[in-house]
C-alpha cells in the first residue's frame, strides 16, 4: 500500500550542509520500498562522501558526466530515462538559479535539463541562508522554475548553519518523505472534502483533573494524511493529543466533548464526507469546580454527578445533508467484546452507512490495529497492518463508495 513501494527515485545533492539531512532522507526512500540513484554535484561532495549516500543507496553514486560506467557517455540521458522522479534535496540557490537559466555545466544539471518534462517530475527541496532565501533573484528563479513544471517543497523555519534563525532550512527528512508519498498516492479522493474528528475528549472535575480516555488519535491523524495525499481537502478536529499535524491539513485542536460538536458543526456544512474517529467520553461532570477539590482528612469521598454528552455523530449523521446522501459519514467502534454485534448495532443505532470496529483498549496508542468493516451488506476485516497503512485502505475503500454512490 506504500505509494513509494517499486518507485525509481533519482536523489540529487547540490551543495550545502543540509546534505546529512539528505543522507536520512536516502535510508527512509529506501525502507518505504524504493529504489534511489544517488547523484552529486562536486560541491555536495564537500559536505557528505559518495561513500556514505553509496552505502545507503546501495547503488554506486554518480558525479561526473564522463562516468566510464556508461558505454554512450551519457548518463545526463541514461539515468534520467529511469526515473519515476528527480527529486533535488538540498537544491541550493546556484542550483535553482542554473534551472531557471537552463543551464547544464555538470551531469546533475545536464540530467534536469535532459528528463522528458511530460513524464519525469522533477521536485525541488530548497535549502540556504535566510537571506538567500528572501532575496528577489532567488524568488524569481523559483518563479520561473515553478513555471517550467518543476514542484518546489517549500522550506522549513528555525535555526541555520550560519548561526541565523528564519526561513530556508531544508524540510526534515520525515517531511520530505511524507510530501513524496502524498505526491505519488493515487488522487482518488481530489476534489472531496473531508471532516475527521480523532483522539479522545477531555472532560474537566476541576481545574486540574477531568475525565478522558487512552485514545492515542494516530488512527485518525492516519487517516487523515492518507486523504490529503489522495487529494481531498482535510479538516481534522483533534482532541488533547500529542501528534504533529499531517502537511497540508487544516487542524482544530479541542478539549471537551462539546467543544468537538461545536467545532464539527461550524465546519461540516462544505464537507463531502464525515469521519468519526475520536473517542468521545459519553458523560462529564454535571459541575465544574472553579478551585482544586481537596482532601480535607475527613476521608469523606466528593459525590460527582454526571449529565450525558453530546452524541457528534448522531448529531451529524441526522442532519438533512446526510440523510440525503449529500454528507456520507463514518463511524468508529472500540469494544472491549463482541466486536462485531456491537458494531452492528451501533450502525443502525447512528444511522450510519459505514461503522469502522476495532478492539480496545489493546489498540490504543499502538502503531497498528485490525479493523472491522460493518455496512448494510454485511462484514469485512481489514487484517492487521500498521495504522499508517491502514488509513490508506480505509481512504481507498471511502473512495469507491463514493465513486459508487448515485449521484456523486
């Protein structure tokens, strides 16, 4: 299910520091299932060997366009014709400069000049000086490569080499990883919106306890990341978890149950589709005490009183959108037992045409899971598999029920 899986992946470094972050980038390309040609600008090599991206790689590095390695002395057009991407990381200044100019004075140049623009993508991960990076020379030739069909990652912001702090830095390894995968993911969820609610709900005793649930959120922040890479529009409501947000989704972190409904509400009118993943606590304190409640030695035990909370997803799935058709919604189920008579019942409970089952609390804050897919026809597992991987299942699934829903 790894977008990367079989690619061919041309890595080219130009100069700077940023190289070591390229050295990681190499070994995650090639865990994700891809194969990577290392080529290197004479320059890079002044900053990490071609032993080292050699060692990684697996694969001899290539530098010079006069490599005796390949019989026509053309490796500009050799290596280029293999590649299902060029991916430059770092792409310094001088190097975005000899893009925009056309220029081709070495093979790593020559070979981005060479690739057949209608099929080879080239992708860009800038790195240099903040300065560098702001100056109106460097956002023209940006312009213009941009123009010319090459895809700029963007940059990172934090401290530099030179002892600056600001734009410029080159995207972490992961983050060049995830725009990589998200950029080869099938785009079968373009055009769609999407509104997700994931990890648990928070629901305060007093100001420094409350109530809440070991729900993790990484099953719906997976799902979340797999549909912005199959191009869907993404709004993630997210209760109190500590989990980096997913590129390119728009995040609403929240801490009760009534918070998540209030968030839901204000951003469910444009989405195509609903998904339920939070674990939303079902009661929370009728009371909330302004002050820490504290023991006074008397060994009396405070009486809490509890209201019902507000069910998210009945709320959503009874709406008018979604009873006719116009909202799909998902929802989630961690039993402790009988999974899939729970499961089923709460279906038809919540009115939904699609309710996800999982085991818990064994599943929560784990890297994997096994999920249970209940509809009106019946049942199907989805074996168990890295939530990752999971949530790239479960958006595939989404789409062809979409696909095959009247009038979508």
């Amino acid at each position: 299910m790894n977008a990367l899986a079989g690619k061919h992946v041309v890595l080219g470094l130009s100069g700077g520091v940023a190289c070591y972050k390229s050295a990681h980038l190499c070994r995650l390309l090639t865990k994700a299932g891809a194969t990577v040609q290392v080529v290197m600008t004479e320059a890079a090599e002044h900053f990490i060997t071609p032993v080292t991206m050699q060692a990684l790689s697996g694969r001899t590095v290539y530098g010079s366009q006069w490599d005796a390695r390949e019989p026509n002395n053309m490796p500009h057009i050799n290596l280029s014709r293999e590649a299902d991407a060029i991916v430059i990381a770092p792409c310094s200044a001088d190097f975005i400069a000899k893009l925009a100019q056309g220029r081709a004075d070495e093979l790593l140049s020559l070979m981005c000049l060479a690739r057949p623009i209608d099929r080879i993508p080239l992708l860009l991960a800038p790195a240099m000086n903040r300065e560098m990076w702001a100056h109106p020379a460097t956002q023209r030739n940006l312009a213009q490569v941009a123009a010319d069909g090459a895809l700029v990652l963007g940059v990172g912001v934090g401290d530099q080499a030179c002892g600056e702090t600001g734009d410029g830095r080159m995207l972490e390894p992961e983050e060049l990883l995830e725009d990589l995968q998200a950029f080869f993911a099938p785009k079968v969820l373009r055009g769609k919106k999407l509104l997700i609610t994931a990890g648990p709900t928070f629901e305060a005793i007093d100001p420094v306890r409350g109530i809440t649930n070991l729900s993790s959120g990484k099953m719906g922040f997976a799902i979340a990341a797999a549909a912005q890479a199959a191009g869907a529009e993404v709004t993630l409501v997210a209760g109190p978890v500590h989990l980096p947000t997913p590129r390119g989704v728009q995040r609403i972190n929240v801490q009760s149950a009534q918070q998540m409904l209030a968030a839901v509400q204000s951003q469910v009118g444009p989405a195509d589709v609903f998904i339920a993943t939070a674990a939303v606590a079902d009661w929370r304190p009728a009371n909330t005490a302004d002050q820490k409640i504290k023991k006074d030695g008397s060994g009396e035990v405070p009486a809490l009183a509890f209201v019902e909370n507000p069910d998210i997803l009945a709320t959503v799935a009874q709406s008018a959108r979604a009873q006719s058709g116009a909202l799909y919604c998902v929802g989630f189920a961690a039993e402790s037992h009988d999974l899939l008579q729970h499961a089923m019942a709460k279906r038809l409970r919540k009115d939904v045409p699609l309710l996800v089952g999982n085991i818990g609390p064994a599943t929560f804050g784990q890297d994997d899971n096994a999920l249970l897919l209940v509809d009106a026809q019946g049942h199907r597992e989805l074996p168990r598999a890295p939530k990752t991987e999971l949530g790239v299942q479960l958006v595939q699934e989404l789409a062809r029920r979409l696909a095959a829903a009247p009038g979508r």
